[in-house]
C-alpha cells in the first residue's frame, strides 16, 4: 500500500483566517493584536495573506482600514480580483462575529502555519535521509530543520516605563539587602563583583595558552553555579572524556589531589573526605556532555532537551577550537568558520536565555613577549570573538613561564572585555593539585 502522508490536505483552518482579516478590517485595535501573533506567511490561502499584507500596509502609514479602503488600495495595484473582489472582502467582515475574538483566531491560524511547517520539515527531512553524504552531517541538518520549525516566537521584550518600575525598584531593593551578584554567580568574589555575575544571553569567552587553567576555571564556575547555589548546569566537554571532568570536580570540591584519584592512590581520609561530599555530588543539577566532534547545532538541541527536563541556567562549552562545522570538514576559511561558530554561540545563549561560557585557546602571542601576559589581540582568529563576546576573560599565570617568580601560586584573571561594565585584573590563587582555583583570602 503506498503511503498517502503526501496526499493529505496540509493543516489549516480557512475560517479562522476569514475571521482574522474581518476583525481587521472592522477594527485598527483588532490589527496591532493579530500582528503580535500572527504573519502574512502563515495564511494557507494566498489571497488571504495578501489581503494582510495590504492590511498591515494601510495601517504602518497610519491610514483608515476598512473594506473600503483596502479594496481600493488593491485596485490601484491591480490585484483585486485575485483575492475575490469586494465581495470577498465583505464575505469576511460577515463572518467574524465580533472584532474582540481577532487575536484568539490568529493564534488558531499561528498553530495550523507551525503544524504545516512540521509537515514540510518532515517532508525535506526525509530526502535528506535519502540524499548523500555522512549520516552525521545529515542529522545536522535534519536537527537544523526542527529546530528553524519549533523556534517559538519570542515575547516582545516592551513596556512601559511606568509598568516596569515596579519590578526594577524590587530587584533594586533586594541587591540593596542581599549584596550579592544578580546573575549566576562565578564563585569568586571579586570577580563576581566586576562583573555582577552571569547574565542570560551573555556570551562569555575564557582564554589561556594551553596548560595554564582556562577548563579549571571553566569547571569552577559550574561547581559554584550547580554544587553551590543549585543553578541547573550543563559541561560540553570535546577535550576531556566524563570521566576525566568527574575526577577533576571530586578532587576539587573533596581536596582530594587529582594525581591520587587517576593513580589510585586514596588513603582512608581521602576516602572519607570525599563520602562528605557524596551529597551534595549526588543532588547536583549538572549535566557533563563529552560526546565528541560536537556541533553548535547538536549543541543547542542538547540543550533544549536539558532545559525541558531539568531547567537550565549556565552552559560551559570546552572548548572553541574543538567544535565541528556541519558539512565542513576542511573549510578554506579558518577565520569564516571561527565567525560562524562564534555568532552561533551569541545567538544560543540569547535563544536558550542562559549565560554561555565557552574556552578557547589563545594564539602564540604572549610566549613571543618578554612579559608574556595575553591580550584580547591573542585570541585565535580573534576579530568575531571579540565582537561577539559580552565578556573576554584571559587566563594568566606568571609561575607557568618563570618557576621562580615571585607570584607563585597566582593567577590573573584579567578582564580584557566588560561589555556592561569596568575592565580589571583579578587575582585568584591556583590550587591545580585539586583542581582549582580559588579567592586568595580562602587559598
């Protein structure tokens, strides 16, 4: 039996849309809420997303809309009678029954474009499935194709300024009492300070020279966000394997050296030490992902999986460098790539409306300078990182080119980049045997 999937009447409810443009055509109130909901593209019947769109038309020069109106505006461009006539357009304002209902009606109308869409997807979707090519690349692309689908429309983020006061004096008053960060905290004090925390859609670039701590801290702030205050988290490791990334949180949060817990070598403190933290390692809301050659794609669909089921506050992506382009295995363009990863990960971060902390390698600049300390010019491939970033925090450590300097045990965390605020330098003191940093008054 063949399968008649493609012979099926797509979704669509041609009453409802008649309502929408009657209630538009009766009321300019009408008009602004079905904008708020629904677009010219979500009509089934084209003749009745041309009539929106002269409707929206009229209305954004702020001229009178009515069947009168938008039927002479029609006849002038001389596609009148392809929607119907005049008639037609009465027929509509008939069938509405009061204008009151336009927005509810477009919502039905919003529903049934979005189920048509699903179709559609499926239908590309399955000639991916039949196309050429890796079936790792074609899974992108298939994930890509849900994903452009099921994108909801964001809430207009207005208002009125008398409206919002009330809620901006709340937060005011609580940061007054509390003192503390109103984003997700780092746990580092000063740095917390600085930057008042992680904030949702925020873009945050850590980056070192290979060795000098930059996953260490990346590890840090998830321990603090999901240990600590019990902020739902997500690890995307592409460098270390889970395992590797568990070893590391224990020996950090039960001061346990990393080096006894690979090599075996616990004693019955170390044991005891970490039974003490088995609590608080069990209940912690942090997901760690080491699932290799990650795209951004796969990134956000994860994601997306991860905030339906536990929520979602902070994601730490290890690191940069280490992300696959779909379908590009050898770009020519290093930099394009770099470019296109980057503003993937900014417009993550504003999607999923979390703070996305991702590592990445600094090139070799510092190792070529008498003082070695990086600057925001040594990131790789550094002119869309640096755009796209909200906050660049360079990883330094003097000890790591002079074993005996003077600031042994150290780390800068300089703050070359502060989109909403001051930039500075911060000290934090390197514990690396438990794999840590930590704030210099509890080192």
């Amino acid at each position: 039996m063949e399968d008649e999937t493609f012979d099926r009447v797509p979704p669509q409810d041609i009453a409802a849309e008649q309502c929408v443009l009657g209630g538009m055509l009766l009321s300019k109130r009408a008009i602004a809420e079905v904008i708020e909901v629904a677009d010219a593209d979500d009509f089934y019947r084209p003749q009745h997303e041309t009539i929106f769109r002269a409707v929206v038309d009229l209305y954004g020069k702020n001229e009178p809309v009515d069947q009168i109106t938008i039927a002479n505006y029609l006849r002038e461009l001389g596609i009148l009678a392809k929607v119907g006539g005049a008639r037609y357009l009465s027929e509509c304002v008939a069938s509405v029954p009061t204008a009151a209902n336009a927005e509810y009606y477009a919502e039905i109308v919003r529903d049934c474009a979005i189920r048509r869409r699903i179709v559609e997807a499926g239908h590309r979707i399955t000639e991916i499935g039949y196309g050429d090519g890796e079936a790792q690349h074609a899974t992108d692309a298939a994930q890509a194709e849900l994903a452009g689908v099921m994108k909801a429309r964001e809430d207009a983020d207005s208002a009125l300024l008398g409206e919002d006061l009330p809620d901006v004096v709340a937060e005011l008053e609580k940061l007054q009492s509390e003192g503390r960060a109103s984003g997700v905290s780092t746990g580092f004090l000063d740095l917390d300070s600085l930057l008042h925390g992680l904030h949702p859609g925020q873009m945050v670039i850590i980056a070192g020279r290979p060795g000098l701590g930059k996953s260490t801290l990346g590890v840090d702030f998830l321990r603090a966000a999901s240990l600590r205050d019990k902020v739902p988290s997500a690890f995307f490791s592409l460098e270390m394997a889970r395992r590797e990334v568990q070893h590391r949180i224990i020996s950090a949060e039960a001061k346990i050296g990393l080096h006894k817990i690979r090599g075996g070598e616990m004693s019955n403190q170390d044991w005891a030490a970490f039974a003490n933290q088995m609590e608080r390692l069990t209940t912690a809301p942090l997901t760690i992902d080491a699932t290799p050659n990650r795209t951004i794609t796969q990134i956000k669909a994860r994601c997306r999986q991860i905030k339906l089921k536990t929520g979602l506050g902070l994601v730490v992506i290890d690191y940069l460098q280490l992300l696959e382009t779909p379908g590009k295995k050898r770009p020519e363009n290093r930099q394009v790539e770099v470019s296109e990863m980057s503003r993937g990960i900014k417009l993550m971060a504003k999607e999923l409306g979390v703070p996305v902390v991702v590592l990445c390698q600094l090139n070799r600049g510092p190792e070529q300078r008498q003082d070695k300390r990086p600057m925001l010019s040594d990131l790789r491939e550094s002119g869309s990182l640096e755009q796209d970033a909200d906050v660049v925090i360079l990883v330094h450590r003097e000890d790591a080119y002079d074993r005996d300097s003077e600031r042994a045990g150290e780390t800068d965390l300089i703050v070359a980049k502060h989109r909403a605020g001051p930039l500075s330098t911060i000290t934090v003191a390197s514990q690396l045997h438990y794999s840590r940093f930590c704030d210099m008054a509890h080192s």
